[in-house]
C-alpha cells in the first residue's frame, strides 16, 4: 500500500513536470466565441453520462455555433449515442491501446484544435481523463483541483483548476453539481433535464413489441425495472410480486419488464410468476426508452434504468435504498420517488400503492 503511493507521487511529479498547463484566473476567461470543444468523460457509468446532458445544454447555450466532441468509454457511451448535443463521439477504450491504428485515431482526435477541454467530475476524479486532456492541443483546459476537499494530483494539467465541493450543497441534483466545473465561466443553464434520442424505427421496435403484450387496447401499460446492479439497490422481488397482484386487481393495464443478461437472476424469478407478461431484454437504450415513452406508468430500482425512463415524459416512480435520491433521482412532472431509509426493503409494497393510487387518482 505504502509502495503503491509513492509511485502514485512519483508518477504525478513526472506527469505534472512534463504536462504542465500555465495557470490562469477565471475571471480573466474572457472566450466570446468557442467553435470547438473537447469534453473527455471516459469515466463512471451510465447515470453519471446522462447527467452530463445539462453540460452539452449549457455549453450549446453558451456558443450555439459550437461543435462538442465527447470522448466516452465502452461502459457509458451508448447513454448519448444518439444525443442530437453531440457532435463527435469517441469511445476510448483501454483494451485497444495495444492498437498501433487505434492510438493513431485517438491521436489524431486530440490534436484537432479545440477552443476548450473539459474533465467534468461527479463522484471521483480519473486521472486518465486529466492526462487525456493534458495531452489534448487545447488553447484551455478545464479540471478540477480537488473534489470534496481532496487535493487532486494532477490539477497542473489544467489552465483552470477549479474546487469541487458536494458538501456545500449536499441534496444537489447530479445534474446541476456537474456544472460547477464551467460556473465560474458564466456558462449555465437551466434545464437540467436529460435527454435519449430515439428514432422512428425505435418507435416500430416498440410498438412491435407492445402489440404481443397487450391484450386489450384499452388496457393501460406499466413497466417494471427489478433488477440493479448493485444488490443494495434492489427491491425484494417478493413486494415486487405483491405489488404488481395488488395492481392488477385495481387496475386494467398489462405490463412487462426490462433488463439484461446481469438481471437474469431477477427476470427468471419473474417469469415463473408472471410467464405471460412482455420482457423486453437486451435491447439498445434508445428502444428501451422509445417503449417507456410510450408506456403509462414506469416503476424501477435505483439503476441504469432509472435514468433512462427518467428522460420520457411517463409517469415513474423510483425506489431508492442508500442512495441519495435528491442526488440522483430523476427531475421532472410526473417524477416520483420513495425512500424509507438506507435500507431499500424498509419500503413497503403499500408504500407504493399508495402513490399509484395518488398519480391516477384513485
């Protein structure tokens, strides 16, 4: 553990010698007009991705005539592949920098000359982000210094080194706390909201799929998300059970449920109980959402597909254990959530029909 930090110091006084960016102040950021910009966000998952939204909204906001090149990883790209903010985007993938033709891609993507780079932050700081963006051909470079009062090492990297601090505001949206990283530029917005484009051909898949669920075309449609990645996150498949026969007894909807091959434990408990009810696994993201958009009412664990329904206009209620939901939980009308305490289970399947009955009014 000792060896491990003194290479760590070893290796940022070698980077930050050689890669050093010459500090400024930012109130002498004085960029009236920024054609391209680089955001390099190759770290954390799905969620922290689609969080990112609002920073595309600001900066388009800021200088509409830009061109913003993303540079994700294989774990979070597909949240904006189809992100009508994005212009370029480049999947930067550790396993292929053994690739003599994909280092000269990715080199040939940080060379182009960029106005501005950016190394957004929410729960930790990568420093193959920072590195990425030293050896971006960038006029600024903006990352942070630290983030919740920890000293980032590689802050030298960075014309703008800016403090990153949750506990100043400790229930801030996700959303919104990723901008603190362009704030003291006067770059901002308001619409935190975040977005999945979809397509018409999403919304055949859809209705395709939808066609063998449902068995009468009055019925409502309900979704149902009970797989997470993080076992904290789930809800006891049991309530899961109860609360859908509670439901079906109040209710005329048919329904399905969606997930991946990591929720095969879940759906194949599922489908013992409910064998013919629609399941809507291993789909793209964009079909994913195109369906929720379309359903009546969504209820998920705090998961990757949290955020997705969260970008549809559909009724949702999300079900949250450790997590902080003011943090986390979707923003929007119609946006639900419930949480007891940190453990997920102390929610109660009654807890849940009690809030169905006040979204339909009944």
């Amino acid at each position: 553990m000792l060896l491990r930090k003194i290479f760590r110091k070893i290796n940022s006084a070698i980077l930050n010698s050689f890669l050093s960016a010459e500090e400024k102040n930012p109130n002498s950021f004085n960029i009236e007009k920024a054609n391209n910009i680089l955001i390099i966000r190759q770290h954390n998952q799905f969620g922290d991705m689609l969080a990112s939204v609002s920073l595309f909204k600001a900066l388009k906001e800021k200088y509409p005539e830009c061109k913003i090149t993303l540079l994700a990883s294989p774990e979070n790209f597909y949240a904006v592949e189809k992100n009508n903010l994005i212009n370029e985007l480049f999947v930067f993938d550790k396993k292929k920098l053994f690739s003599l033709k994909y280092i000269k891609l990715l080199w040939k993507l940080l060379k182009k000359e960029y106005d501005l780079s950016i190394v957004p932050v929410t729960v930790a700081i990568s420093n193959t982000s920072c590195i990425l963006c030293a050896l971006s051909n960038s006029k600024n470079k903006i990352g942070p210094s630290s983030l919740n009062k920890k000293d980032n090492s590689l802050k030298q990297l960075f014309n703008y080194r800016i403090k990153l601090d949750w506990s100043k505001y400790i229930d801030a949206h996700v959303s919104d706390f990723i901008l603190d990283i362009v704030r003291p530029f006067n770059i901002t917005t308001k619409d935190y909201t975040s977005t999945i484009n979809y397509d018409e051909d999403d919304i055949k898949f859809a209705n395709d799929f939808i066609k063998k669920v449902k068995s009468k075309n009055e019925n409502l449609l309900f979704g149902f998300h009970v797989g997470a990645a993080k076992p904290q996150n789930r809800w006891s498949l049991v309530k899961y059970v109860e609360l859908i026969n509670t439901l079906k007894n109040l209710y005329g909807f048919d329904f399905y449920f969606t997930g991946s091959n990591s929720d095969k434990e879940q759906i194949d408990y599922m489908k013992k109980y409910f064998p013919n009810a629609g399941y809507f696994l291993n789909n793209k993201i964009s079909q994913v959402a195109a369906l929720i958009s379309l359903s009546d009412l969504f209820i998920t664990n705090d998961t990757g597909v949290m955020h997705v329904a969260g970008t549809t206009d559909v009724r949702q209620i999300s079900l949250f254990g450790p997590t902080n939901p003011f943090n986390w939980a979707p923003l929007g009308k119609d946006k639900y959530f419930i949480r007891k305490s940190e453990l997920i289970d102390d929610i109660q399947v009654d807890d849940v029909i009690h809030l169905v009955k006040i979204i339909f009014n009944k």
